[in-house]
C-alpha cells in the first residue's frame, strides 16, 4: 500500500511540476517578446506562447487581412534552448511558403503588409542541439533542464497608411 502511495504522489507532483511550467510560459511573448506599440502597432489576440523542447516543430494558424500590416516577433527561453529559432509563415489552403527566416539568418521579427486576406500557419521550430542529439538514445531519458523552456510569438497589428497625395 505504501508503495502505491509513493508511487502516486511522486506522479502527482510530476504533473503538478509540467502544469507550472506551462502556466509560467502563458504570458511569455507578452512579458519577453520586444513590442513595438509606440510605433502603431496593437497586440494581437492570436499571440501565444508555448514549452518546447530542442529539436520540436509546432504550428499554429490565423488569419491575417487585407489592409493590415503585422509584426511578428518571436522570442525564446535562450538559457534552455538558445537564440536560434527557425519560423515559417505557409498558406493554410496551398502550403505555399510565404516567409522562412532562415533566408535571412534566423532573424526573430519580420514585418509586412497584407495585399490579400489569407488563413496561414506559423511555424516555429526549435533546432536540436548538436551536442545533445542522439544523448537520450541507450537511455531513453533527457534533460528537462537543459531541452525545454518557453517560446513566445507576439503578433501585433495596425492598419496600413495610406501612402501618396
């Protein structure tokens, strides 16, 4: 009986531990993610932050419209997983690559205006560290400490200025 216990409370606070760790990245892109609001640019709802691990891709979608321009910024725990973010905006309906930062040195914002509303994805993927790779292999375990840590994308949004005479 005794072990049962054990067992369970030692499961219990596992769980209890990966729940804080994912309520602490909640608000992670609004506290660490550079904003831009003195130049026009509001927050976006479809801001969000996420726990990943090194070596993990994760997408989301929204819908971005015509007559908006968008700043997407994307900002990381860089003690766990280091200043090295790969993102990608596709098409939802084609899968036509809009955007990758890799053409541009995985620079962590991109600005643009939209010419055509569309639903797109964004990707955001986290390179495995070469040192680690292949280190949980005989074992099957990693380290939470050193894999994991928190992702934010702020997406902030204004309407396009009206350019000419």
């Amino acid at each position: 009986m005794k072990k049962n216990v054990s067992i369970l409370v030692v499961l219990l606070l596992g769980l209890s531990l990966n729940v804080l760790a994912q309520n602490n990245c909640l608000n992670f892109h609004k506290q660490k993610c550079q904003a831009l609001a003195s130049s026009g640019y509001v927050m976006s709802n479809d801001s969000r932050s996420a726990m990943m691990r090194k070596g993990q891709t994760s997408e989301f979608r929204i819908t971005i419209y015509q007559g908006k321009d968008y700043r997407i910024s994307v900002c990381t725990d860089e003690l766990s997983l280091g200043n090295t973010v790969h993102i990608r905006l596709v098409d939802y309906d084609t899968n036509e690559a809009l955007y990758d930062n890799k053409d541009k040195n995985y620079v962590k914002d991109y600005e643009f205006t939209v010419i055509q509303t569309r639903t797109i994805k964004i990707v955001i993927d986290v390179p495995e560290d070469p040192t680690q790779k292949g280190s949980g292999a005989s074992t099957g375990l990693i380290s939470k400490s050193i894999n994991q840590g928190c992702v934010g994308v702020l997406i902030e949004e204004m309407s396009t200025p009206k350019t000419g005479f």
